[in-house]
C-alpha cells in the first residue's frame, strides 16, 4: 500500500519534510560562515564567542553545518525505510529552533557562558537522535538503526569540543572524533546510495557493466575504516595508524573503483557522488602520510581532504538530488547546479593545495568558491525548498 508522505495540516510547505527546512538554513548557513571565517582568521572581526576562531570555524562546519544537513537526510529517508509519515508541523520547527538556538550560544557563548552554551548547542544532535529512534523503532526497522551510531559519536564528539575547547583553549581530540563519525556516516550510506543511483541510471541510459552492490567487502572495509579513525582520533602520532590510514585508504578506493563511476560521464548528479567520494580515499591517503612524514604531508591537507572534500561535496551533492527527488522535479543537473558541483570539488582541492603551499590567495579562492557553491545552492533551489511539491503535469513541464 502506498504511504502518504504528507499529513494535511497548517502549516508552510518548508516544514512539510526535514530536508526543507534544514538543507535551505544549512546551505545558507555554510556560504555565509565561510564569508565570517576569514576576517576572523585574520583578527578583522571579533565574536563574542569563548571558541578560539579557528575552533569555531570547525565547530560550525561539523556541529552547525554537518548536522544540520545529516537531520535533513534522516528525516527524509527514514519514511521511506520505515512506510511511517515524516516529522512535520510543530515537531519539525521545534527541531528547527533548537538548531538556531544552538548557532547563537555558540557565536554569543562568552556572554551566557560556555556551560550554557554547551547545553544549548548539545541538545540539537540529541532530540535529532531521540526522533529518529523513535520513527525507526516504531517502524519496526531494525537494521536502520545502525545509522543512528555515527550520530551518536557525533553527539558526544560535540560534548567533548566544548570541555577540551574550555579546558585546553583549543581542541583537538574531539575535532578528529566529528570528522570520523561523519566519514563513517558517509562510507555507510554513500556505500549503498552511490551504487544504487548508478545501477539505475546505467540499466536506463547505458547499459553494460554495473556497480557491485553493497556487500560483505563493503562492511568490512566500513568497519576497518572505522576502527582507523578511531585510533587516529586518540593515536594521530602513531606510525602504526599511519600505515593503518593508508590501507583504510587502499580500501575505499577498491570499494569506489567497484561502483562503475567512470560511465557516468553523461550525468552529473550520479558522477558528482563518485567525484565527491574519492576524497573518501584521499583523506585517508594524506592523514597516514602526515603521520609518517609530516615535513612533507600537512596534517591541514587531510583534514580538508575529509571537510571540505568528502563532507562538502557529498553533502552538496546529496542536498541537490534529494531537492529534484522529493520537489517533484525532474531528476537532471541544470548549468547552475554543474557550477555549484564544480565550484564545491574546485574550493576542496584548492584547500588541500593551500595547505601544502601556504598561500593565502588559494585560500581565499577556495572559500570564495565554497560561499558562491552554498549560496548558489539556497538561491537555485530555494523555490523548491519553499513552495509545495510540484504535482506529475507540473513537474513533467518544469
């Protein structure tokens, strides 16, 4: 039986689905926080926030950004795994507040205190957690659950960032342990969606070799990856974890080469999620060798590798084919939305090359690339995020 994925109720249409509300706030809100972070680099503007400016900007990126978009792609796929209508209405602004809540402790935490603010910020990834739980399990969808894992470890890596940001000055475990429970969360999805999409779009518009599905090869490389990360969350000296890193790498790289992404070509939504996943791969590659030779490797590069490259782009490229899917649009990258895909892969290179060479211009180019990526996003799918789903004549013409 085909389930209602709209209840009828009073309210707009941004609050009818999760990815609403959250990819649009998320969107906007990555552009703009870049645009604020490099005048904070430079002690060009000050906040009145306890954060060091560099602890905010990854903060924001991995507890503000991240998480929001993570909220937007749960809501929405849990329905579907679970045939259950989504979090909407009330709920769903309540969800929505809490995250704006937590920017502004954040930004204003020297003025209500950094326990407060901790509060505050913490509670968005906790009823997030709380609301999935509850639609999974009353769904009876017991395998999904597993999701919910890295979401978890995002939750207390948050918890961790507030007390080493106030203990220490600066973080440093817990940034490592946000960046690893995001990639985690993208092996594990990216795992099935990227093969997925590229098996149906291949068996409509190119047949002949197809994607080897989500299997055991794939669990173990997830869960080898997994155990990597956490031991350069808490040994990134190690050479041992080095060498680790560097097979982790070697692995997502085989688990990318079995997905078929080289005939893909012809379509850009499909071929930007392989683009987005070899910095998967990438990541790895750099942080072992950062640790093996860091005169040569910047620890910076990984880093980047991981944010700016495999966060940034698979987030993007998600928030743009999830907005066509469940808009009602037709499933196809326009101009405007190949230019945000390549102006979010050009600004994660960039990155990583600016912190080989130490130049301030790449740095600015990427973040100027990174804010025109986000805000193209909001400004070209701002419409759909707002207005109703386009009905099957409407967006047949559309």
């Amino acid at each position: 039986m085909p389930v209602p994925r709209i209840k009828p109720g009073r309210y707009p249409a941004i609050l009818s689905y999760g990815f609403r509300p959250f990819f649009l706030l998320g969107a906007l809100y990555a552009g703009l926080s870049i645009l604020i972070w490099l005048p904070l680099l430079y002690g060009r503007l000050e906040t009145a926030s306890l954060f060091a400016p560099v602890d905010w900007h990854i903060h924001e990126m991995l507890f503000g950004y991240l998480a929001a978009i993570i909220t937007g792609f749960l809501l929405t796929a849990i329905p579907n795994w679970t045939g259950r209508l989504p979090v909407q209405g009330m709920p769903l602004f309540v969800l929505v507040a809490i995250w704006l809540a937590g920017r502004f402790a954040v930004f204003f935490s020297a003025e209500i205190g950094w326990v407060v603010a901790a509060v505050v910020d913490c509670a968005f990834l906790l009823a997030v957690a709380a609301a999935a739980g509850v639609e999974i399990v009353a769904g009876r969808n017991w395998r999904n659950l597993k999701v919910l894992a890295p979401v978890a470890v995002l939750f207390m890596a948050n918890i961790l960032f507030h007390i080493e940001a106030h203990v220490n000055g600066l973080t440093d475990i817990s940034r490592r342990l946000g960046i690893g429970a995001a990639l985690v969360l993208i092996m594990i999805i990216g795992g099935r969606i990227i093969p997925s999409f590229t098996r149906n779009w291949l068996v409509r518009e190119n047949p002949g070799r197809l994607p080897v599905p989500f299997a055991r090869f794939d669990a173990v490389a997830i869960v080898i990856s997994g155990a990597t990360l956490a031991a350069w969350t808490f040994m990134p000296e190690q050479a041992v974890v080095g060498l680790a890193l560097i097979a982790a790498g070697g692995l997502n790289l085989l688990r990318l080469a079995r997905w078929a992404g080289d005939r893909t070509l012809r379509d850009p939504l499909v071929l930007v999620l392989h683009v987005a996943y070899i910095f998967v791969p990438t990541g790895f590659l750099l942080a072992g060798l950062a640790i093996l030779f860091p005169e040569a490797v910047p620890a910076a590069a990984a880093i980047h590798a991981f944010g700016a490259g495999a966060i940034g782009s698979m987030t993007l490229a998600v928030m743009a084919r999830a907005t066509l899917g469940h808009t009602g649009r037709e499933l196809h990258a326009g101009f405007g939305t190949c230019m945000i895909f390549l102006g979010v892969t050009l600004s994660a290179g960039l990155r990583i090359a600016a912190a080989f060479a130490s130049d301030t211009a790449m740095l600015h180019a990427s973040a100027a690339l990174w804010a025109v990526a986000f805000l193209g996003y909001a400004l070209l799918y701002g419409q759909a995020l707002t207005m109703p789903r386009l009905r099957p004549r409407a967006a047949a013409r559309a």
